[in-house]
C-alpha cells in the first residue's frame, strides 16, 4: 500500500503530471472539446469559444499577477493594443492574417516593456494605478488616431483565412481558438515550471529575499511585464475577429475586472484555477440572466436594459465572495474534492 508520494529525480519535481488519471480525464477532455462543435448548438458554441479566448488573456494577467504578484488594472490597454495592431496590420499595411496574429503579440509586447519600467519602483495601488492610466492613455490615442485607427468608429475585420483554414464558420473559429488556447496554456504551464516561473513565484512571495538569492528583479519583472502583454494581445485579436470589429467601445475597463475576478476566484498563481475561474466568471452572467428570465417581470427587464451594471456587481460579489470564504479559489475547493474522493473511506 502506499504511504506517500515521494519525487526521487529532479525530472520527476518539475513533470507536468504523474498521474495516469489526470494524463486519462485530459485526453478524454481534450476528444471532447475536438468534437464539441458537432454536439453544442450554435448559442454554446459561440459561448465556449468566448470561454477560449478569455482564457488566453486571463493566462497573460496570472503570468504577471499570479506568478510575479504584480497587480494590474489596466489589462484592457494591452488587449485593445493587440486588436488595433490586427486590424491595423490587416485592414491599413495589407499584411497577411498570419503576420497581423503575431502584430498583435509584438506591439502589447512592446508596450508592456515600457509600462513594465515603473514596476521597477512601484508595488501595489501605485502599480495598479499606473497601469489603469496605461489603458486611459491606449483609449485616448486609439480616439486621436483619425483614420488610421478609425477613431471612434472603429475598424470592421472580416474572419480570415489563416494557415490554411478559413474561419469564417464559426465551427473554424473555434478550433482556431481552441488550438491558440491550447498553445498559450502549454507555454504557461512551462514557463510556470521552469527555472524563470519559479523566479516569478520568489519574488511574489519575498523579492528581497529573492534579490539575496540572485534572483534578478529588473529582468524578471520586465520580461513577466512581456510576457504577459503578448499574451493578452493574442487574445485581443481573437476577441476581434469574434466581434467583427475593433473598437474603444468593445474594450470598456470591465474586462480589466473581469480578468481580475477570473485570477481571484479561480485561484491565484495556478493554471488550474485560471481555467476554471474563466469557465467561472464568463457563464455567470448567463446563468444570473437565465434566472431573470425564469422569474420574468420587472427583474427580466433589468437585465436587458442594465447588462453592464449587472455584470460589474456580479463580479464584485463573485471577488468579495471567495475573498472572504475561500481565497483559494475555485483551485482550492477543487483539491478539496480530489482529495477526499482519493482518501475515502480512510479519512472518514
């Protein structure tokens, strides 16, 4: 019988998963989300795909809130960045779909380096405020940019043809994003297992003490700053050509929130809990405006008319929630659960 769980080589510390169950419900997962399009009806499927692209951003803010503990506000500056720097690169330079996609990692990256300078120096509010006036400053210059940017009417996408496959249905749109997901949560899971995620995770937790350990704070803070911004960018071009159409008004500063409540419920600095806090966070909505359906009258009224509001104090009492009860997150709750199920009946 075994007593416990013992790593006896360093391959064996930093190895996605040992578990043939988990290697098992992943692949069965992943047949699952491969056939989805043949099994959901057009309303789900067009949820799941808002579901993937979520999670990429998502991904981008738990490499530099989770992991380097660098809290950020104005995410949404870096997404509408990779959506403008899409359409543009498509629409205004005649670049090809492929080259507009890595555009739109490039140029957040790029920004992020120098949004990342002041995170040198500052910690906390002043951090966060610093990168909300970073998203007031994106807005501004998108409004000021004529036609080049579109100003306030913005910039119509059509779905491309990107690497051979035409994205136009919305069965391809999602594979295409399923596909991009699948890439970005593999290069999260990796850099968080690697020599460079466990820097990020030293000085979340002590980065004095991670300075003394040789832990160069000026490199990883900027480079998690990169990584982060390429991240959210890849998204914001998705999430544009979902939309259709780019523009300040498709990116309001509740995404910032949303985002934010994604990494906060789902639990913080863990890839896990990204995914399911975005699985989390996104339904909400829907499931609250199910309800008021349900229950007509003034209430289903509401909802039409005050969406946004509605969502903002979703996500509020959603944070406030785990925050108080569980601040692990939806993670936590989950490790609650496998573990009781694996030492049943021992435990009991």
């Amino acid at each position: 019988m075994r007593s416990g769980y013992f790593k006896e080589r360093y391959s064996e510390l930093i190895v996605l998963t040992d578990s043939p169950a988990v290697k098992a419900w992943t692949a069965a997962l992943a047949v699952a989300l491969v056939v989805a399009p043949w099994l959901l009806s057009s309303y789900m499927l067009s949820h799941v795909t808002l579901i993937l692209f979520t999670l990429i951003g998502v991904l981008g803010l738990m490499v530099l809130t989770g992991f380097t503990g660098l809290i950020s506000l104005g995410h949404v500056g870096f997404l509408m960045l990779g959506a403008y720097a899409y359409a543009i690169g498509v629409t205004r330079l005649g670049l090809p779909p492929e080259l507009a996609l890595l555009l739109s990692a490039i140029v957040p990256a790029v920004c992020g380096l120098v949004v990342g300078v002041p995170s040198l120096r500052l910690h906390g509010l002043y951090l966060a405020i610093t990168t909300l006036a970073f998203s007031h400053i994106v807005s501004a210059a998108i409004l000021a940019g004529g036609k080049f940017t579109g100003a306030g009417k913005g910039i119509s996408i059509p779905r491309p043809t990107m690497l051979g496959m035409d994205l136009s249905s919305d069965r391809a749109f999602y594979w295409f994003c399923l596909g991009m997901c699948v890439l970005a949560l593999a290069v999260t899971l990796n850099i968080r297992r690697s020599y460079f995620g466990r820097a990020l995770v030293a000085i979340r937790d002590n980065d004095i003490a991670a300075r003394t350990m040789g832990v160069n704070l000026v490199r990883f803070k900027l480079i998690a700053f990169i990584v982060s911004a390429a991240l959210t960018g890849v998204a914001g071009s998705l999430m544009g050509m979902y939309l259709g159409i780019v523009s300040v008004e498709g990116f309001p500063f509740l995404l910032s929130i949303e985002a934010l409540a994604i990494v906060i419920v789902g639990g913080l600095g863990s890839v896990l809990g990204a995914v399911f806090g975005a699985i989390f966070i996104v339904t909400l909505p829907e499931v609250f405006a199910s309800f008021m359906s349900a229950v007509g009258g003034r209430l289903q009224e509401t909802m039409t008319s005050s969406a946004h509001e509605i969502k903002s104090v979703l996500y509020g009492l959603a944070i406030i929630a785990f925050l108080r009860f569980d601040p692990r997150g939806l993670r936590g709750i989950w490790h609650d659960i496998r573990h009781a199920w694996v030492n049943w009946p021992q435990r009991y």
